[in-house]
C-alpha cells in the first residue's frame, strides 16, 4: 500500500504515530536524560589521584643484584624489598652488610657489596678507609663506627633520614640534634649522601 493510497484521515493518523515516537526518542535527549547524554558509570575510568602517585618511592638498587637501576616501591617497604624487586641477590652478594630491615627513602640509593670487594664496610660495621659511608644506606652499627658518632647520634642520624628523606650533603647533618660544624668537618671524606 502506498502513501498516495492513504485517505486524508489515515495520513495524519500515520504522522501522529510518527511524530509520536520521534517525542519519545527525542525530548529525553534534549532535556538531557536520554542514556546519550550521561555515559553509564562503568565507563567512566578513575583518574589516578595525587595521594596515589605519592604512595610510591623510587629507588636506585646498584651492586650485587640480578637487575641493578631504579624501582618504583610503595612507602613503608624496606630494603629487603628493594633487593627482591631488584631481582635479588646474586651468588656473590655479601648482604651480611646489608639491613635488610632498615626502611627505604625516596631517592634513596641500595649498594649490595659483593663478598671481599675493596671498599666495602667491614664486619665490625666500620667504614673501611677507602671508601666512605653511605649515609642513606649505612646501619646503626656502620654509623656508630664513625669518629664521634655514638650508638645514641647514629639513632638520631637515621631518625632524621627516616622522618626527612635521605641526606643530600654531608651539611645537612647539622639538622641532626648534637651534630654540630665541628663534627661535620671530622666526618667530611668519611661519609657521603
């Protein structure tokens, strides 16, 4: 049947039905409720938020491990953590002069000795006279070894890294209760950041 066909009456029927279902596919559209114009909640992606990207540390793991260079860690990990997201120790690690336990810092950088390198830090925890302490990495043990530096000012050394970040200058350490320049000047060769 075609259009022409269609009595006066039956053709403004047919329009009515039309304009009809063009309302209801159209006035929720532009009132703004139609399912166009709000995209469902599952597409929406989160945006990921400043507290998140600061949850993470990065840290820079060089020595005796399987994949030396820079992880991303979660704050709060330690330095056994950094060690295994380094792909481990290698067979000739020497973490005895490594805390493992002792919390990371970002920007903080984790030397793993190999077992009798030159340069290491001695079983005693002494800075070995060839190289000098990491003082981001170094142990209470390593600190308390330093000329002036007791076990009570080697706690306050990592105290101060720990609530601060790790130690950009050896001068920095004058922030550290009980440290003063004269101390600064005796540590200055035997400690590094």
């Amino acid at each position: 049947m075609e259009f022409s066909a269609l009595s006066v009456s039956q053709r403004r029927a047919l329009a009515g039905v039309v304009l009809l279902v063009l309302a209801v596919l159209l006035v929720p559209r532009v009132l703004g409720h139609g399912s166009t114009a709000h995209p469902p909640v599952a597409l929406i992606r989160p945006v990921r938020s400043a507290p998140a990207a600061q949850a993470q540390l990065v840290v820079d793991v060089a020595g005796a491990v399987r994949r030396p260079g820079l992880h991303r860690l979660s704050r709060g990990t330690r330095i056994a953590d950094a060690v295994a997201a380094a792909g481990g120790a290698t067979a000739k690690a020497d973490l005895v002069l490594v805390n493992l336990a002792a919390p990371l810092a970002d920007g903080e950088q984790i030397v793993v000795p190999v077992r009798g390198a030159v340069g290491a830090a001695t079983a005693s925890g002494a800075a070995s006279p060839t190289a000098p302490l990491d003082l981001n990495a170094a142990t209470l043990e390593q600190l308390d070894g330093l000329p002036g530096v007791g076990p009570a000012t080697a706690a306050k050394i990592i105290a101060f890294r720990q609530a601060h970040g790790p130690f950009h200058s050896v001068e920095e350490l004058d922030a550290v209760p009980g440290i003063g320049p004269a101390r600064i000047e005796q540590l200055k060769g035997l400690v590094l950041p």
